[in-house]
C-alpha cells in the first residue's frame, strides 16, 4: 500500500484513528523564486518537508526536528504561512492508518550546507513556481504551495481555514 492524500474527495477513506498536528514547511531559495519539495518515499507524490508533532513538543519544536531530520539542515529562518483544517484533509498511511490532518504551515529558508536526505524522500528537487507538478503533488499540500506564492508576492496574512 502507498500513502494517499486526499481533499474534499468523496472517495477519501474514513480516518480510523485521531486528527493529527502537522508542521510542514514550505521551502524557498534564496530568491524565493524556486520550492523545494520532496519525493516522497511512501508514494509517487511530491510534497513539503516536515511531519507530525508529537505529544512533547511544539509545533515549532516540531518543525525543527523534522527539517533537520529529512534535510540533514537547519532553518535560517521560518514564518507562519497558515493554519490548514479542512476536515476533508485526509490522509491515509501504509501502516493503515488514516486521518484528519490539521497542518499548522510554516515557510522559510534552509541554512547554507549538503543537502541529506532520510529515507523518507526519494530525492528533492528545486521547482519554478510555474513548473511545480501539479499532478503529482500530495492532494492535501495544494493550498499551502498556492498561498506561499501569495506570501511570496507580498501579501504574508497568515491563512487560516
């Protein structure tokens, strides 16, 4: 089985276990003209680094550990780009979990250094704005990569849904 992801599908599969707190971040160059996402190891999806918070931490704890350990770097710097809850954001894991996933969504520039992937990605690749795949980017990360072009442009209101 391979990770899903899923936003107002009526398909999506029923979560099974309890919402869960995310802090994904989204990656900019320097520039903040390119993305950096990620291949995802557990399916055939790009997406943003980051991952869940555990029950002892905070999200912005979070954040830095996850970044640390699926780049092998830290952050320069990170802001909030927003607070995504849809309750229709689900996500549905090989281990046969699935959930409702609240994402609390930073963006942010890595610190200069080599680039060390876990074996959660397959690779990383930095996208143009207008070249992102679409297609092939996690269901469930589509708004926060369209309001980061936002903040990206000058409008850096936190989103929240």
């Amino acid at each position: 089985m391979t990770a899903t992801f899923h936003v107002d599908d009526p398909t999506a599969p029923a979560p099974n276990v309890p919402r869960a707190l995310g802090a994904p971040i989204v990656l900019l160059d320097h520039t903040g003209d390119r993305v950096l996402l990620e291949h995802r190891a557990d399916s055939d999806v790009w997406g943003l680094f980051g991952g869940g918070v555990d029950d002892d931490e905070s999200v912005t704890t979070a954040l830095h550990r996850e970044v640390r350990e699926e780049t092998g770097l830290t952050l320069a710097e990170h802001h909030l780009l927003g607070i995504f809850s849809n309750p229709t954001r689900i996500a549905a894991y090989p281990d046969g979990n699935v959930r409702q996933v609240v994402a609390v969504t930073f963006i942010g520039r890595l610190a200069p250094g080599e680039l060390r992937l876990s074996e959660e990605s397959r690779a990383a690749h930095w996208f143009g704005w207008e070249d992102i795949p679409w297609a092939k980017i996690a269901a469930t990360q589509h708004l926060a990569l369209r309001r980061a072009r936002i903040w990206v442009e000058g409008d850096r209101t936190p989103y929240v849904e």
